[in-house]
C-alpha cells in the first residue's frame, strides 16, 4: 500500500517543537550526565492550520481525520520530507463565515508507516 502525500499549502507561522529523548544522572556537585536513549532520539511536532473554501477544508479535515493513525508525507518548511502523524487531539476547524474556514492542527514526526 503506497503511503500517502500531504500537498495542501499551510499558512505563514508554522511553529516546530524538537523533543529529544535523553537519560540524565544529576550529581551532587552540580555534575551531570547526559546520553541519548534509542536510535530515534530526536522527534519534531509542527503546529499548522490551513484555510480556504469550506469545500476544500472538508477535503484536508478528512485526510487529517484519516491519518492519525496511518503515517504520511510531507515535506516541512526546513525542505526536509518526513513521515508523520495528525495528533489525535490537535484538529480544530473554525469558520470565518459562510464561504471561509480555518483548520488547525500538529503533525508528529513518526518514524514507520
């Protein structure tokens, strides 16, 4: 099954958050030690939203609904394309009007289809 692609522009304002998982041993006299832990150490989470045509927001809300448990492309303001997930609790569409609607969101970077 071939993975799927997110190709829908995102607003100006894209926000990253890296979590870096790491062992620390605190000591003391203030000495402390650090080590990575597992091979996938470092994780991102990009905060966005999308708008548009209601229409056209219905058709990204579904594709976010669809995939926060399936991962899928996507290639991130630094150029760089990486799997990825919809948080589960991250998809908040607004509605500016009758024609207009915002949709916000967070991929998780995810490391296995």
């Amino acid at each position: 099954m071939a993975t799927d692609t997110f190709s829908w522009c995102v607003r100006i304002g894209a926000e990253e958050e890296v979590t870096v998982a790491t062992l620390q041993a605190q000591f003391g006299d203030n000495y402390k030690q650090v080590a990575g832990v597992g091979i996938n150490q470092d994780a991102e989470s990009w905060n966005l939203s999308c708008n548009g045509k209601i229409a056209d927001m219905a058709t990204v809300r579904a594709f976010l609904k669809s995939h926060v448990t399936s991962s899928f492309w996507w290639v991130n303001p630094w150029g760089e394309k990486k799997l990825y997930r919809v948080k589960n609790d991250s998809i908040k569409p607004s509605f500016q009007n009758g024609i207009i609607a915002d949709i916000a969101f967070t991929f998780e970077q995810s490391f296995a289809p």
